[in-house]
C-alpha cells in the first residue's frame, strides 16, 4: 500500500525542538521529490521544505530557513524534518507529501 505516515509532533515550549518523521511505504522516497508542509486553521496550506529524488537538493521556505533541516534515511525509506528554536508562529498541521500523495499529518504546539 502506498501511504506516507507523518509522527514527531507534539507540544514543545519555544526555543525548543522536535524532529518530525515521515515514513513512506509502497516506493521509495530516494526516486521522488518529498516535501514538507504546514497548516493552520483558516489559512491554506504552505509549503516549508522539499528534498529532491536521487542526489538529494534542498531548498527551504524563507521563513524557517537556518531553524529547519529536511533529510532521508533511504535505508529505512523515511523524511524527517528537524525543527530547532521553535516559535510560536511554528504551531500547525505538518504533512509530509509525495506528489499527489498527503499523509494524515502530525500536529505540533509550540506554547510555553
């Protein structure tokens, strides 16, 4: 079954950190380009960071660059998304997305 199943969140104070996991099954997340993305309610869904099939490029949302680092593990077929000195504008839904493919998302809370 091809799905993506987003984990990590939580509540977290600000300043502190998380790593959120996406787990991918049915491909391989080393030939497709994987994206993170957040919501919050009201707003529409924006794009925060993507990692590109095979040699891997990067590229950030302006507004979480030097805070947040995505990557892959190709042995275990999982993105993650390091989240570091977390803000209060940082609370949202993460999904993690392949394409047309969205996982259910993770939610974190960034509340002291």
């Amino acid at each position: 079954q091809v799905q993506l199943v987003e984990s990590g969140g939580g509540l977290v104070q600000p300043g502190g950190s998380l790593r959120l996991t996406c787990a991918a099954s049915g491909f391989s997340v080393s030939n497709w380009m994987m994206s993170w993305y957040r919501q919050t309610p009201g707003k529409e869904r924006e794009w925060v960071a993507w990692i590109n099939a095979g040699h891997g490029q990067i590229n950030y949302a302006e507004f979480v660059r030097g805070r947040f680092t995505i990557s892959r593990d190709n042995a275990k077929n999982e993105v993650y998304l390091q989240m570091n000195n977390l803000g209060d504008e940082d609370t949202a839904v993460y999904y993690c997305r392949r394409s047309d493919l969205w996982g259910q998302g993770t939610q974190v809370t960034v509340s002291s």
